[in-house]
C-alpha cells in the first residue's frame, strides 16, 4: 500500500452515488444481478481454502453467494462506499470468514501475494484509473492466482449507445472498455489471459467476462 495523491485516486461521485443508493440496491439490481454475479463465481471457480478478494464489492451479494457455493474459502471485500460496507457487513454477520473493508481500489490495504483469487464484478467502468486498479489488483495476487473481471463491453452496440449516454449523465461514470481495450490494459499491467468470453440479457446488457494470471516477469 502507498500513499497516493488525491489525483490518483477514485472519484469521490462514486461513493456518493452508491452510498445513496445502499439501502435499495439488492431490490433494485436484483434482476442484473441474478444474470451476472453467477457468471462471475463460475469464472472465479473458488476452491476451499483459497483466500478470495472482491474489489468494489457493493453489499456483498457476490461474497454471500461464494460463502454459500464454498463454506471453506477465506473471503475479503473491499469498497469506497461507507453504506455499501455497511450493508456488506450486515449481510455477512454469519459468516466467520467474510471481512468487508472500506478502502479505494487504486491503493489496497494489502501486502503482496495475499490473495489467490481477485474478483471485480460490475464496476470497471467506474474506475478512476484503470491501470493503476490492475497494478494493485496484480500486486495482491498471488504469483499463481487468477483474477477474474466482469463488466460492461464496448463490443455490443447497446452499450456503444449507454456508453456516451452515461458520459452526459452519470458524474460518476467513467467508460467500458471493448474486449481488445480491456485485453490492453491487461497487458500494460502484467496480466495475461487465459480465457475470455461475451455474453448478453435482456436485450441491452452486453458483458465481457476476463479471466486473468500474472504473467511471467
């Protein structure tokens, strides 16, 4: 972990958004939910013992569902959203080995190699400084770990339409990425993937899903 300016760390529009919106979100987003967070365990594929770490974890919905899935793995879940730790907390009272903290993606209260699997679900769309996430995403796995990354794809022209829409409307909204933009971006931050795939529901949402190890240095 270091000290980083506030120049390199996330907008605070994000937190405040989502801090508002803690209360309702699992009703909400139940729908989306239910079509992606699945897809994203399956791809994790988390073993008993394995030291789990989901960035931008929201209310902890995908962490319960890993807890359900495999009662022996180690989990920890990280947000910048006060409310949202709150609700991730709440939801994992009965699961001893559920940590939820409040930290930025851009700067993890983690020394290196601590984790075997990093998941980021639905939420690279709003990061600050994507490169930067990936280095600390690469920094905390461990040398034989596998990150998993599921978001938003470019690729699909339903999200091309909510892409510069949100850019106009959503202070907290950064950009997606197409498939090659994400598989860049990887590169530049000693990744290299094994496996990647799209997938589409509902007629609007367009998703990539991105499974990642470091790469030999």
């Amino acid at each position: 972990m270091s000290a980083l300016s506030e120049h390199s760390r996330q907008d605070r529009s994000v937190a405040d958004q989502y801090d508002a919106w803690a209360r309702i979100y699992d009703l909400l987003w139940a729908r989306y939910m239910n079509h992606t967070l699945p897809v994203a365990q399956q791809a994790a594929a988390v073993r008993s013992g394995e030291h789990v770490l989901d960035v931008a974890c929201g209310t902890g919905e995908l962490l319960s569902r890993i807890a359900t899935g495999t009662p022996g793995a180690e989990l920890t879940g990280v947000d910048l959203a006060p409310k949202m730790v709150e609700r991730a907390r709440q939801k994992l009272t009965d699961e001893p080995n559920a940590h939820v903290e409040q930290s930025d993606a851009h700067d993890l209260p983690y020394a290196n190699d601590t984790f075997d699997v990093v998941v980021c679900a639905n939420t690279f769309h709003y990061f600050t400084h994507p490169e930067q996430v990936l280095g600390e995403l690469r920094r905390v796995l461990g040398p034989e770990g596998r990150l998993v990354l599921l978001d938003w794809c470019r690729d699909f022209w339903t999200c091309q339409l909510m892409d510069r829409v949100l850019q106009y409307l959503d202070p907290a909204y950064e950009t997606c990425y197409t498939r090659a933009e994400l598989m860049t971006l990887l590169g530049r931050t000693s990744f290299e993937v094994p496996d990647a795939f799209r997938y589409r529901f509902d007629g609007v949402w367009g998703m990539m899903v991105v499974t990642a190890r470091p790469s030999a240095e």
